[in-house]
C-alpha cells in the first residue's frame, strides 16, 4: 500500500513539475494588474507570518505556554 500511495505522490510531483516547467518557459509578459496583485498578496503574507510570530513570542514570554497548575 505504501509503494502505491508513493507512486501517486511521485506521478503527481512529476505532473505539476511538467506543468510548471511549461508555464515558465512560455514568453508571456505578466500585465500590470498580475503584479499589483502579486505584491499585494505577498505583503499580506509576511504581515501574517510576522503576526503569527509576534503571538507566538508573546505567549512564550507571558506564560501562556505553561501548563496549567493543579490545586490540591
């Protein structure tokens, strides 16, 4: 089962790769909106990840990380 699953994994692996592949040797100029859009995305991407590592350090220094004390 486990030789099937990995076969799958590496056809489809092989598949997007092809398709990659056609996609970036394709001479296609990318149109002003493309890049608007993808400076956008990527801005909105590391503010997130950025975010995300604020709370994560923040939590670790306040304690919220620590299990929680039993009462006896």
């Amino acid at each position: 089962m486990r030789i099937a699953i990995s076969i799958g994994l590496l056809v489809l692996l092989a598949a997007v790769g092809a398709y990659a592949y056609q996609g970036l040797t394709v001479d296609a100029p990318v149109p002003t909106y493309g890049i608007v859009l993808f400076t956008i995305g990527i801005v909105l991407l590391a503010a997130v990840c950025a975010g995300l590592m604020g709370l994560l350090f923040y939590s670790s220094r306040h304690g919220y990380d620590e299990p929680p004390h039993m009462k006896r």
